[in-house]
C-alpha cells in the first residue's frame, strides 16, 4: 500500500456524563496517541479528533441524578475530562463536543443529505409513552423486573444485576422513572436506516477486504452481526435533549445518539480546520487520506458497520483500520465506575501526578503500564502490584537505571561532555551494539505500523536492557582505575560512554510515542530541541557532537513503595463497599496433586535448594530455522527478559502460548542451541498420552515470583 497523503485519527468519543476511568485510557486513547506522535515523529500530515459526547440519553438521567440541568452536567464533565487527557498526555489536535452550533449544524446536513437521497425509510411503531409527563420513553427510563433473574430494578436496555441485554417489552411490570406510572403504548413515527440493504456491501467490505488487516475481534465480531441478517436501525427519537431533526413533521424528535456522536469526527475536524485556517475536506473525502478509529470493543459495530454505511451514503472515504482493543479489568472484575470498582483519571492524576513527589513522569508510569497489558488480543488485568512492578523492575531498574548511569559516568570520567568515538578501538560488542539500535528502529516502527504497541514498546525497554548489558560488559568505571599507569585507556572509556550517550538520545526518540514527559526530560538533559524526536534520526550514532557540554542528571523515575499500593487497595475496598458491593477477594484454588509413579533417586533437601525456580510470562515466541521440535521464547521473569530455547514445537504454536505464564528453572547454565543461547529451562508435565501441559498456577502470578 502507497503511503497516504494525510491521515485522519479519531478516539471514540466519551460520555460527559461522568468521570472516565483507565480502561477507557487503555482502549480507545494511549493507542490512539502513540500511533499518532509516530506519524507526527515521521513529518507525516495527521490530525487527531476527539470530543465528548453530550447527547443521549445518559446525560438526562445524570442530570436526573444530580437534580441539575443536562447543560450543567456536560458544562461540569467536558473540562474535567478534557483537562485530564491532557494531564496523561494524549495530544488531540481538538478535543471538541458535540453540543457545539457547528456539530448540531453537520449532523443535521447529514441527516438530510440521506433523507433527501430516499436512503431512509420511515416507519411507524409502538413505543412506551407516560402520560403524565407525556413523553415517548427512551428504555433508560423505563425500569420494571427483569426477567432472566428477578431484579426489580431492571432497565429497559440491560439488567446491571445479571448483565443481560433487554427490550422494555421483555420487562416485567414496567413503570416510568419519570413519574412512576404504568407507561401505555403508543403510536410515533421515525427515520430508519436501512443497514439490510448494504448488507452485500459490508460483507465483501469487511470479510473479505479486510478479514487480514483489521484485527481478529474486530472481523469477527462484524461477521456475526452480517451473519445474522442486518436490520433497519431507527436514526430518530423521542427526546428532547439532542440535535433536532430538520424536518417540520419531526417536532420534538432528535437524532438518535448513534447516529449524530460519530458525525461528530466530522464536525471536530471542521472547527479545527477553521481554528488553524485549514481545509477539512481532503481529510474525508480525499481517496489519498488514511481514517483511522481507535475503539473499545463495545464500539465496534457501530464503527465498522453502521458508521461505514453512512459515510458511504453521504460521499465520504471509508476507513482503513478500525483497530478496537479488548477490555482492561481491574483486581479481578471487571471495572465499573457505578460499583465504584475502578480507577477514575481524575483520580489518578491527583493521587499520583499532583502530589509533591509526583509530577509528569507518573504520567507516563501509567502510560507505560497501560500499554503493557494492553488488551490487544484479549481481556487484560490492572492490578497494583503489576503497577508497581512495571515501574520498578523496568522503568526504575532498565530504562531509567541506564540513562543515569551513563550521565554520571559521562559527567564524571568525561567531563561533562560528549567523548570522542575512535575508530580503531571499536570491537564486536561496540558493533553489536551499534546493530541493535538499528534493529530495534525497524523493529519498533514495523510494530507501529501494524498497531501492535504493546510489542513496540517492549522493544524500546529491550534496547535499555541491552544497553545495560553493554556497559557491564565494558566496566568503565573498571578501567578508569588503570589510567594511572595507562593514560590510552581513557580511549576504551571514550568509546564506551559515547555510544552509551548516543544510544540514550535513540532511546529518547524511540520512548517519545509512548513515554512524553520522559522524552521531553530527556531532551533538557541532553540540551537539544525538539528537532532531536524527528524518527529518521533514530538508529543514527551521530546524534550528540563530541564535545558538547550535557546538563546533570535528572531521575527519570522514583520507585513506588508498598505502602502507596497498599493504599490504594484499601481505597478501592472503600470505594466498593460505599456502593453496596462486596470487595472482591482472590482466592487461590490448592492444585490437586496427581498420583506420582516412576520416581527417580532420592535427592537430599540440600539439593533441591540449589534449584533457583520463578514464575515467568512468555512474551514472544518463534520457531527456530530448521529446528522442528524447537521454540524460541522471550520471557519476562519480572527483574530481567530471557530468551530460552524449548522443545515444545510440535506440542504448541508460537502464537497460542504467548502470555502463558510459566515455572523457569532460572540458575541452569547458559547452553547453545542451533546457535541461540538459551538461558533457563521451561518446567513442563507430560501425561499418560504423550502430551505436554505448562506447569503453572491458575490464577496470575507476579513474574518473578519464587516458586518453593
């Protein structure tokens, strides 16, 4: 595929009817942001979109809650949500809403452009209307006994009890939450758009255009809906908070929620064309612009199907990627901000960032983390202890670890300035070196470009661990004590902290589209500009000119203690328990213990104890050239990444068992196989039938953890 001419980047918008947690973050923002300072470190023409939904009815029933105005809960949650993605980082080019006059204004163009084409239809039917307030009900507002479990509390779109999704006339005795009276049935008419129709279109769109690019959840979950026949979907309500229908026959009807959010990428794009004096067509009507969304699961049809439908309709490009992320769970359940299960923003930000010892680098910490357990694939788990972990085995220890160690030493074996490179004592591990941060470039931006971050993010810590590496193996600070007696070593030095410096500026560059606030420190350190991010310079060791005078050291990280995390467990139970639910409690289930048969020699304990065993996760895995029955895995064991070489091929494939946590023999001698240093040994049981099983514990388990 040609490279676009521009791209067009849009995250799904949020409700502003209430505070956003990191799950939201991890699904549909941190993606959405790293991809996009990528493009903008590649000079690539891109604009990225966002705002806050304020239409719907979740924002009258807020209202209702909080005894205000639907104008004053978006007016209370748009700056509150739109201050904290700029507290962790996410670099919206407008971060618009959608009760603005030139959002209202589109959507209402929209809507006629396809009724005035005939690609609607309407329809009449019943719906429930409450004649004391005499107004048609939207299904939040009806409520009744839900009929799959008994609660009487049920709404008339899902019951939050048992989680199954309704219609008001499956409920049992339903009653209006306005006024708490028995609703009738009454006749209305509305727009419908008819999806049946573009069904054949879609299915060869989707299934078959783009059944290898777009990701797996995404295909698969379009293909159930086209699989079980499309059907009209209502483009109209009766309501009275949202954009009203241009039409004088729709009086007192708005457009439906569904259908106005996502023109709202539209309308965003035309206020920040006319804030920057731009023109917005080329970015969605152009075939040279490349749009992409960035979305929860819950999203998906809507934006692969019905969305597409209407840009169809309307003459606007389709998009290219809908790339949608899997939900992020929180301490084992899933995160719901009304059981008060979850981690708000707002929350985070004044916990972590706004506090005397935290500033704009524990931004970034969440970021980090975030991305880490991104569920790209799958369901993922936060927990607090993987937080902590993450910022002190890796952010602490590796990435940050390094940078400062090559300042010191810089600072105090050269001067304060960068040393001169010299070309006849350069040796393999300076060229191995010099190797991986080429690598790792190509690396990291191939992951990019297939919107696999967690794996690109991986890469850069990897280069920081081998860069760490590197200077052990070099021991400056070793050979400054020989310089008495042998001035020319000051040379070796020389060659070792300046690559170790250039390697510190690729890492800047490499850590910007994930770790901002890190970057940008870096940069101050370093006493360049910004220029110094551009992604063509990445891979070069040319970056920082001999001589040149670098600031002190700054740390990048501080370690988290056990005491913050245990703080903010205990404030998760509280919150739990002030909204009625039970705090969740892991129970660790006792394995049950196979009969043993065919015991080898008796060992002593002393023996035993010489075994070094940790639980570790598989982060990669390959299989090796020529090697049938072998498996080159990555596997993270918390305090280092190791590459072990397993004898597992025909019993798994390499893409099933990534993630798959594992007992590692740890303190086994390096040995070389098929020319790969495998370092560690994957515990592994082998049943009656011949076949291999992980040995390993049912629920997760920090990597690292000892196994005794």
């Amino acid at each position: 595929m040609n490279q676009p001419k521009r791209y067009l980047v849009t995250s799904a918008l949020p409700y502003a009817n209430g505070l956003k947690h990191i799950g939201h973050l991890a699904g549909a923002y941190i993606p959405a942001d790293i991809y996009v300072r990528y493009l903008r470190a590649q000079k690539r023409d891109v604009v990225f979109v966002c705002g806050s939904d304020e239409h719907g009815t979740a924002i009258p029933i807020q209202a209702m809650k909080e005894g205000t105005t639907p104008q004053a809960i978006i007016d209370k949650y748009h700056p509150i949500i739109e201050q904290n993605f700029k507290d962790l980082g996410i670099s919206f080019n407008i971060y618009h809403r959608t009760s603005a006059p030139i959002h209202h204004t589109t959507a209402q163009e929209f809507f006629t452009v396809l009724n005035d084409k005939g690609d609607l239809e309407i329809k009449e039917s019943e719906q429930y209307y409450d004649e004391e307030t005499k107004t048609f009900l939207a299904d939040r507002f009806i409520k009744g006994t839900c009929p799959n479990c008994g609660n009487d509390g049920a709404y008339g779109d899902q019951c939050e009890k048992c989680g199954k999704s309704l219609s008001p006339d499956e409920l049992i005795n339903p009653v209006s939450t306005l006024s708490g009276k028995t609703p009738i049935k009454k006749a209305t008419k509305h727009w419908y758009l008819p999806l049946n129709k573009h069904e054949e279109f879609l299915r060869e769109w989707i299934l078959k255009e783009h059944k290898d690019d777009w990701r797996a959840n995404v295909v698969g979950q379009c293909k159930s809906w086209i699989d079980g026949g499309l059907q009209p979907r209502a483009v109209t309500r009766d309501l009275d908070w949202g954009v009203k229908v241009p039409l004088q026959e729709a009086n007192g009807k708005v457009l439906y929620v569904w259908f106005d959010a996502p023109i709202g990428y539209i309308s965003a794009t035309k206020q920040w064309a006319l804030d920057n004096d731009k023109d917005w067509k080329p970015y969605w009507q152009s075939s040279d612009t490349q749009l992409i969304h960035f979305i929860g699961k819950d999203n998906i049809v809507f934006h692969a199907i019905i969305f597409p439908a209407m840009l169809k309709l309307h003459g606007n490009i389709l998009p290219s990627f809908v790339t949608s992320n899997e939900f992020m769970n929180l301490e084992g359940d899933k995160m719901s901000t009304s059981r008060g299960w979850s981690i708000e923003m707002d929350e985070y930000i004044n916990d972590w960032i706004k506090q005397p010892n935290g500033g704009e680098s524990m931004a970034d910490v969440l970021r980090y983390y975030l991305t880490a357990i991104a569920p790209e694939t799958k369901d993922s788990e936060f927990t607090w202890k993987g937080f902590q972990d993450a910022n002190n085995n890796e952010l602490v220890s590796i990435f940050g670890n390094y940078v400062n160690r090559t300042f010191v030493l810089m600072h105090k074996l050269c001067g304060g300035k960068v040393p001169a490179f010299h070309n006849n004592l350069i040796d393999e591990v300076d060229k191995e070196l010099i190797e991986s941060i080429q690598n790792s470039k190509i690396k990291i931006q191939n992951c990019l470009e297939e919107f696999k971050f967690r794996d690109a993010q991986f890469e850069v810590i990897d280069l920081a661990r081998k860069a760490n590496q590197y200077m052990q193996k070099k021991e400056p600070w070793i050979v400054a004590k020989s310089l008495i007696e042998n001035p020319e070593n000051q040379k070796l030095i020389d060659n070792c902290l300046h690559l170790c410096l250039q390697l510190t500026a690729n890492l800047a560059i490499l850590i910007n589209p994930f770790l901002p606030f890190t970057a940008k420190k870096m940069l101050y350190m370093m006493k360049v500009v910004d220029k110094m991010l551009d992604w063509q310079n990445a891979g070069s060791v040319k970056l920082l000119s001999v001589g040149y005078s670098l600031r002190e050291p700054q740390l990048l990280f501080r370690k988290i203690e056990t005491e913050e995390i245990n703080k903010q467990l205990e404030k998760l139970k509280q919150k739990s328990i002030a909204n009625n639910q039970q705090p969740i409690e892991k129970k660790m289930e006792e394995a049950k213990q196979p009969e043993i048969t065919n015991l080898k020699s008796e060992i002593v304990f002393d023996d035993f104890a010489k075994i070094d065993l940790r639980v570790g996760t598989i982060t990669a895995a390959e299989k090796v050239e020529k090697a049938d029955k072998l498996l080159k895995l990555t596997v993270n064991l918390g305090f280092e990444t190791r590459t072990i070489v397993s004898g597992i091929a025909l019993h798994f494939k390499p893409e099933d068992i990534v993630g798959k946590q594992v007992t590692v023999v740890c303190n086994l001698a390096p040995r070389k196989m098929r020319g790969i240093e495998s370092n560690g040994m994957i515990l592994m049981a082998e049943d009656k039938n011949g076949k291999l099983h992980f040995i390993n514990s049912n629920n997760k388990i920090d990597e690292g953890s000892t196994v005794s």
